[in-house]
C-alpha cells in the first residue's frame, strides 16, 4: 500500500506557506498518506516529474503498472518532482491516480467478511489481460472515490462499486466491443443487469448475507442510469470520477476520437453538480479536456 508521497521541488520556489496549504489541502483528501517536501538532493530520482506528466504523449499504463509493480511490495514510499511551481496541484492529481493503492476504509468495510470478499474480488481477475487489469484497477479507483464522496458509505455501495463492471471478464476480457452497440444505452444497460447477477452470485460464494448481496446486485444492475436513489448516484459519481481521473487516457487511445466524444458526454450526463466540480482536481490530457469543455459549454 501507499504510504508516503514525497514531493521534490526546486530549491527556489515552495516556500514554506505554499507547502503548508497543499500539505492541508492533501491531508483533507488523503488523511493516511503522510506527505514530505524536499529540495530534490544530489542523485534523487523521482518516479514522476511534472514536465512529463503534462506531455500529451505522456505513457499513463507505464506508469501504473510501475506502481502497481511497487505496490506488490507491500508499503511503499511514491517519489515525484514539482517543476510547475508554488500554486501546483500536480501532488493532488498523482494521488487521484493511484489512490487504488491507499487503503482507505470505514466501519463497514473492516473485518473478515470484506476482506474475505477483496480476496474473491481479485481471484476472479487475470492481471495479465491488459483490460481485465485495467478494469481491475478502475473497480478499487471507484471503491476509493466513494469513500472520499462519503466517509460513511455502507458495505454494499463499497462492494457495489467493486463489482460494477465485472460482467466485463464475461465479455469484454480480451477485446472491447462497447462501441459496435446500436443502441449504447440499451447495451449499457444489459451489461449492468447482467453484472448484479453474477455479482448475487459471487457473493453468494463469499458467505455474505441474503440482504446485503440482494442490495449490492440491486445497485450493481441499475447503475448505468441516473437516479433518486442516494447510492445509485453516488456510484454513478464514483464511476464518472473514475473514468476521468484513470481511464479516460486508456479509452481515447483505443477508441479513437469519435466513440470517446460519445463516452465524456454519457459519463457527464450521469454526474452531479458536485462531482462535476472535481474535475477542476483531476488531470485531463489535451484531447480528453477539449472534448469535456465542449460538453460542459
């Protein structure tokens, strides 16, 4: 798990105030993760610089897979340089990235049974797919962003957010086919139903009870919507944030331009006011942010 995220800076700018307020800043979002500054020492080298980060062509799957390849060895410290300057929120938008290597909880997902139930979660994902990866780290991204939406979150809507998309390993595993739907929301809409039952069926397997896996399946197969019911709309929340803040990068380039103009405009569409704000938090490449402007004109 992430620990610790150390920030190098040039030993010119980060004065000790503008460290200060992105440290509160940081603390409120992340209140596990201890955060340090230092003034890049001789032979420090960062896993990420901000120059690069920016780049259009920066390579956001190498990247996670280095830390998911350092999370593999148990806790870790994530060393990043800021070359941007006192008023840069680059620390923020890094931790929105890997956040799925936090191990925020609450009251509800301490204990055996939630354990017991990650633990099946993760069995049922081959990490060598590159998509099944991919749609393994989005299910603990959307996990981690509705704890930070409501530190009170229930045990279903956690575990509701961890098996949303997991009708994708029946369908979606070695090749996408979301974009060849005639109708994307009748599609949509069948991969969610189809999800709550193999998620009543999973947890069924994992020992959780009749209620709660009744509630997860419910909220798992109607999700695709937008709705009155508090959860629902958290989670579809939870999902757009998610989509923006690791996914979006990974959709454009391998849907192209047209199909992703079409997914920013749906995920916006199922976003609150709140959750729409956010995104002025989250890193957008050029092409993904030009695409959410035109859309929130």
């Amino acid at each position: 798990m992430l620990e610790q995220l150390t920030v190098l800076y040039p030993r010119e700018q980060w004065q000790e105030q503008a460290r200060g307020k992105l440290s509160a800043w940081l603390a409120a979002e992340f209140p596990s993760i201890f955060v340090g500054f230092d003034s890049a020492p001789a032979g420090a080298s960062a896993a990420l610089v901000a120059s690069e980060w920016d780049r259009p062509d920066f390579d956001t799957w190498r990247f996670d897979c280095d830390v998911d390849e350092m999370a593999s060895k148990d806790a870790f410290t994530l060393l990043i340089a800021d070359d941007r300057g006192e008023q840069s929120q680059f620390p923020l938008e890094v931790l929105n990235r890997v956040q799925r290597h936090i191990d925020r909880r609450n009251r509800h997902s301490q204990g055996q049974l939630f354990d017991r139930v990650l633990r099946r979660h993760r069995k049922l994902h081959d990490l060598s797919k590159p998509l099944v990866r991919a749609d393994y780290n989005h299910a603990l991204d959307v996990w981690q962003w509705v704890l930070r939406l409501d530190a009170n979150a229930s045990a279903a809507l956690q575990l509701a957010a961890l098996f949303h998309d997991v009708e994708r390993l029946a369908s979606e595993a070695d090749e996408r086919v979301e974009h060849l739907a005639a109708d994307y929301q009748s599609f949509k809409d069948a991969h969610a139903r189809r999800g709550g039952e193999i998620t009543a069926s999973v947890l069924a397997e994992a020992g959780v009870p009749e209620a709660m896996r009744s509630r997860v399946a419910e909220l798992v197969a109607i999700h695709e919507h937008q709705s009155d019911d508090a959860e629902v709309a958290l989670l579809n929340d939870a999902d757009a944030l998610s989509f923006f803040s690791l996914n979006s990068n990974g959709y454009a380039d391998y849907f192209g331009p047209e199909q992703t103009r079409k997914k920013v405009a749906y995920t916006l569409n199922r976003m609150r006011g709140g959750a729409r704000k956010r995104l002025d938090t989250i890193h957008l490449r050029s092409d993904v942010a030009q695409a959410v402007a035109a859309e929130r004109a």
